[in-house]
C-alpha cells in the first residue's frame, strides 16, 4: 500500500504538500522521508520524468510534471502500475487546483497542506491492490512501468555524489590544463625571444639596411 507522499517543486526542493501520516508511520517513516527531500534536491530539468526508487523494504516511487515532484513511498509488493496511476491521479487534480500558484517565489512551505484532503481520498482507493476496481487499472494500459527506471537508493544519493564530484574535478583538471597549455606557451615564446631576441633584431635591421641600400642605389 501507499504508505506516504510528498510533493514538492523541482525548482528548488521546496515542499509543497504532504500526507498527514499518524505517528506510528511518522516514526518508521523518518528516515525513508529524508531521503525522499534528498532525492527533491537533486532533482532537475534533465532528471527522468519518473523513477522507481529501491530503499529497504519501500519503494520511493516519483513522478514529474509541470515543474512538480509526486512522491509517495510504498510497501515493495505495491504493483507499480498502480502507484504511478496514484501518482498520476495527484498531478492532475494539483494541478488543476495550484498549477498557477506553484512558481510563486514568495510560497512558504508546505503551503498547499490541504490538499491532504485529495491524498487521503485517493490513498484510500489505492489501499488494496485486490479491489476490483484496482485490478481493473492494473488491466488498463495506461502506461508501460516496464520503461520507468529502477534505481538503486545508495547508489543515487552516494555513487551520484561521487560522480558530481569527479565531473566537477575532471571539468577542473580540463580548465586546468588548458591554462597551464596557454602558461607554457607564452613561456616558451619569452624564452626564444630572450634567447634569439639580440640576434633576431640585429638580423632584421641588417635586412632593412641591405633593402635600403639596394633601392637607394
């Protein structure tokens, strides 16, 4: 089942609705709704529009739309299907209600709190896969889940850190290197005009001299 969501704007990470969970799943939730916000700030314009997340015994399922996150964490044995069509659900009906307020800079926190109205009407519709009305969604086509990625929770929030970080260095190394190329260069150039400079001068002013000395005469 739909244990939680959270939903929040790409931009910048800023949480925008939650479910109201009680406070036993509060407390088994903690930790699994921290890695939720770190996933929201690593999140851009080229990150994929939906991903399934393995974390322990959940699964972080999210989809993107219009500039907002959908995230909701869920028991491993939830079909997919159907929790991007919960997922799906949400974004229709946010939108249709904040789609004009979303990118508002001066939003504070959580500041479409009551839409947990919607989230738990919806939740709970999704609540048993079984339902008759649940197997029929599970039937619909109403997209391929064997296209959305699966990603790894450490690997996402660790070896993708790893990897920023190597980019960042390797994109330092390249501007490093091109500048002590440059540095070289004008190195070896100061070098040859110190070394050949007196020569390279007297034999210049001795061409123009001859030049001189032959269209004078």
């Amino acid at each position: 089942m739909v244990k939680s969501t959270i939903i929040a704007r790409v931009a910048d990470g800023l949480p925008l609705a939650a479910s109201m969970d009680d406070e036993q799943a509060e407390s088994e939730l903690a930790g699994y709704k921290s890695q939720a916000k770190a996933i929201f700030k690593k999140l851009n314009a080229h990150s994929e529009a939906m991903c399934s997340i393995e974390s322990g015994p959940y699964f972080l399922h999210y989809l993107v739309d219009q500039g907002v996150c959908y995230l909701c964490i869920c028991e491993r044995g939830f079909p997919r299907k159907l929790a991007f069509s919960y997922l799906d659900e949400l974004s229709r009906e946010f939108y249709m209600s904040y789609g004009g307020e979303v990118e508002k800079g001066s939003l504070r926190p959580y500041a479409f709190i009551k839409f947990d109205t919607f989230i738990q009407k919806t939740r709970r519709i999704y609540e048993d896969s079984r339902t008759q009305q649940n197997l029929s969604k599970l039937n619909e086509d109403l997209r391929d889940v064997t296209q959305i990625m699966t990603k790894n929770m450490e690997d996402l929030l660790w070896r993708g850190d790893s990897l920023d970080r190597m980019n960042t260095m390797s994109d330092s190394l390249r501007s490093e290197s091109e500048k002590y190329r440059k540095d070289a260069w004008k190195l070896r150039v100061q070098g040859l005009v110190m070394k050949y400079g007196i020569q390279a001068t007297i034999g210049l002013v001795f061409v123009v001299m001859l030049y001189l000395l032959f269209r004078v005469f």
